[in-house]
C-alpha cells in the first residue's frame, strides 16, 4: 500500500510516541509486545473520523466476530489512553485516544 516500508514503520512516523509505548509496555510487565514496537508498521489510522482518536492498524482490521485468542491489554500513558488489540499474540491494533500529538502526525502522514 505505501510502497516503502520505511514510510509506514511505527518508529519513523511516530518515533516519540513509540518508545513511549515500548517503555509502557515494559513497565506492564509485558516485554513479548514490548519488542514487537520496532517491527510495526501502520496499515492504515482508522476511519472513525473522530476528533480524539489516534488509532491505528499494524496488522489487519478484525471483523465484527470476536477471536478467541484476542486480548485487549492497556497501558498508563501520562496522557489520553492506549489500548492495543492483540490476536495470537501479536499486536493487531493500537487504540490510541485523547492524544492531540499523535492524531496531527499520524493525519498528515496518512492522510
């Protein structure tokens, strides 16, 4: 979809917010999602259109019916809220909501 992988990687779009998540997740006491964070890739930010939510999908948007091996596991940012969908243990989608910074840099990078 975007042709340069690079383009797309968590870490260059949104490299602040990254080791933000990365170091939250550490923190929670979950280093297995923890070291996914470099190897993520936006797919596409979500559509919903609102004006609080920074989400994103790095691998696949699920359906409606739910997975038996999902979880939803959150973390405590200083700010907004940060929920990641996760499906055989790899993180799925990131829900990230009430973060003004991320919302304009994931916006203008995939607009």
């Amino acid at each position: 979809m975007f042709g340069d992988r690079e383009k797309s990687a968590v870490y260059k779009v949104l490299p602040d917010f990254a080791q933000e998540l990365e170091e939250l997740l550490l923190a929670a006491n979950h280093p297995e999602l923890a070291a996914q964070v470099h190897e993520l890739r936006i797919l596409r930010r979500c559509s919903c259109e609102d004006d609080f939510c920074a989400s994103f999908f790095t691998q696949f948007e699920p359906s409606k019916r739910p997975f038996p091996d999902a979880r939803c596991v959150e973390v405590e940012p200083r700010g907004g809220m940060i929920i990641l969908d996760v499906v055989s243990g790899r993180i799925a989608h990131v829900e990230v909501l009430y973060r003004d910074d991320v919302r304009r840099t994931l916006r203008a990078a995939f607009p």
